[in-house]
C-alpha cells in the first residue's frame, strides 16, 4: 500500500515542481506590463514608472505594452487571457478592473473571475478642465453655460465606460444638465483636442493634466474628491459647486490573469510597497499628482469589490450600457 502512496505523491510532485521552479527563477526573461489605454495618459504615466522600478529591482525589462480601445477591454481581454506564468502583467483603471463589467453587455471576460489582484498602487483625484476657450472659469459657470446652452457643450473622456464618462453622466444627472459626450481613445489623444480646442471640456484622471494646467494651457474647473486637491489649492470640488455627497476617485492598480503562482504575485507585490514607501517613489508619485497607496492582493480583492458595490446602483440609474 505505501508504494502506490509513495509514486501518487512523487507524481503529484513532479506536477508541481515546474510551477516552483519557474516562481523561484521568475523572471528569467522580460515581462510585458499591459497598460489598457494610449500612450501620453494619466495611467501610462504611472505605469512606466512601475515598470521602470520593477526592471532595476527584479533584473529584467519590464515592457509596457499600449493596448487601447473599448474603454481599456481590448487590454482587459488581452491580459485576462494570456498565459498564468508571470511574464503578463496588466497596469489597468477602474474601468477594466472593475466597473466596465456593470455596464459592456458582451465583456470578453469578468474582471472579478480572471484577473487576480496584485497591489493597489495609488489613487488620485479627477478634474474637470476646459480649453481657454470654453467660456466658463470654474464649475458653477459650466453648469450655468450648459443649461442656457443645452447639448452644445462637448465633454471629452477617455473612453465609453470609464471612469470620466461615468462621472460625466453622473454629473448631468446632479446638474440636470444636457451635455454631449465624446470617447476617445484614452487620455492622449483627448488631451491634445481639449488644449486645441476641439472640445469645450474633459473629465479625466488628474496626473496628466497638471503640467498643462500649470502652465495656463487649460484651466481647472473643479476637482471630484470630498476634498480639494493638495496640487490644485484654488480649484473648488464638486461639492463646494452645490452637490453634496458627488465624489469619483481615480486609482491605479496591478492584476494578473488568474492562476499566476502566487510565489511571483507576492514578489511584484513586495516590490512594489517598498517602491510605494520609498522616498523616490513617492516624489514620482507625487510629480504625477499621484497619492501611493500599497497593500496586499487581499487588500485589493476587497477594495475591487467595494467600487463594484458603489457604482452598480449609479449605472443602472444612469442606464449606461455599452
């Protein structure tokens, strides 16, 4: 009896070893980091800087790969459904880690099911900017511009589903404004259109905007946090306009697809905390308008989960469906 006992073990062992050993060599060649949106953006932005640090501490190239499109699933996808071996990583948003699912009636994968948690990386606040053309200096002057205008104000956000489009829709709804959204393909391109002119106003991810609104590109018309922003002292919330209780943040974090050893998810995690509590991750971080937030892939799972219990009733109010 203790024979068949001692091969059913040796055999499950050489099953498992060769998920040991790739955790224990990993990485052994580079690794392509999957960021969900165009390159220029608020969220490739922190990611190269992720990606930069990983590659100095982990020894191999971590290669930040733009995959842009359907509100960040075409990434989503590309990520849920690569290989579980460690040498694909996703750098995504609230959108294809969460809230995309509340509302895209042909996900090509749940967020929830295939993509495991890796680490929270940090969380900034959205802005509403408009182009020096847009006739309206802070939000109280939007909302009155939009109402005596109706459907003649252009809203730029990053793509159908995300996180500017939801804050967009919800805004007009608070507002009881009518304004006219209009996807892009990620923050890049919507940057370059808002600071030409190309439409009257953007609400996006905060970090890439800074420098523009720092030089008097663009002009900051709120923020959408319960408070102000430490980077835009000025610029009023939503709130302090008249609607209390309107809060959106943005966040920023890493996922794997489901079935990564949990050996490699631990030394991304542990790699990037320490770059997250490090003096220099913190000045990039804060360059960026970004506030570091760490934690474990627990931490995560959970946080997830509570975006998805907040938006849901929103959406379906709002009856955004893709």
């Amino acid at each position: 009896m203790r024979v068949p006992m001692i091969r059913a073990a040796l055999f499950a062992l050489a099953l498992a070893f060769p998920a040991i050993a790739s955790a224990q060599t990993w990485p052994a060649r580079p690794v392509t980091f999957i960021v969900p949106f165009s390159a220029g953006g608020s969220v490739d932005l922190v990611a190269r800087a992720v990606a930069a640090e990983l590659s100095e501490k982990l020894g191999q190239q971590f290669i930040v790969d733009n995959r842009s499109g359907a509100g960040g699933n075409i990434g989503g996808a590309a990520a849920a459904k690569a290989a579980p071996d460690g040498y694909t990583l996703m750098f995504g948003t609230p959108g294809p880690i969460a809230t995309n699912k509340l509302m895209y009636k042909s996900l090509p994968y749940d967020p929830e099911r295939d993509l495991l948690p890796v680490i929270l990386v940090s969380q900034s606040p959205l802005v509403i900017v408009g182009s020096l053309s847009t006739p309206a200096k802070d939000l109280k002057e939007l909302i009155a511009y939009a109402k005596a205008n109706p459907g003649k104000v252009n809203v730029g956000v990053p793509g159908n589903g995300t996180l500017g489009h939801i804050t967009s829709v919800l805004l007009q709804q608070e507002t009881a404004t009518e304004m006219v959204n209009v996807p892009y393909r990620g923050s890049g391109p919507l940057i370059g259109d808002v600071v030409a002119g190309q439409v009257n106003v953007s609400m996006d991810f905060m970090s890439a905007y800074l420098p523009l609104i720092n030089d008097g590109k663009l002009r900051a018309l709120a923020v959408t946090t319960s408070k102000r922003a430490r980077e835009l002292p000025n610029v009023m919330t939503v709130q302090e306009a008249g609607f209390a209780g309107f809060e959106a943040t943005a966040w920023y974090a890493i996922t794997a697809p489901v079935g990564t050893p949990a050996d490699i998810v631990a030394k991304v995690n542990a790699a990037v905390n320490a770059y997250l509590a490090s003096d220099k991750g913190k000045q990039q971080l804060d360059v960026i308008g970004m506030q570091p937030v760490g934690g474990t892939p627990e931490d995560l799972k959970a946080f997830v989960a509570s975006e998805i219990k907040k938006w849901a009733p929103i959406v379906k109010a709002a009856n955004i469906s893709m």
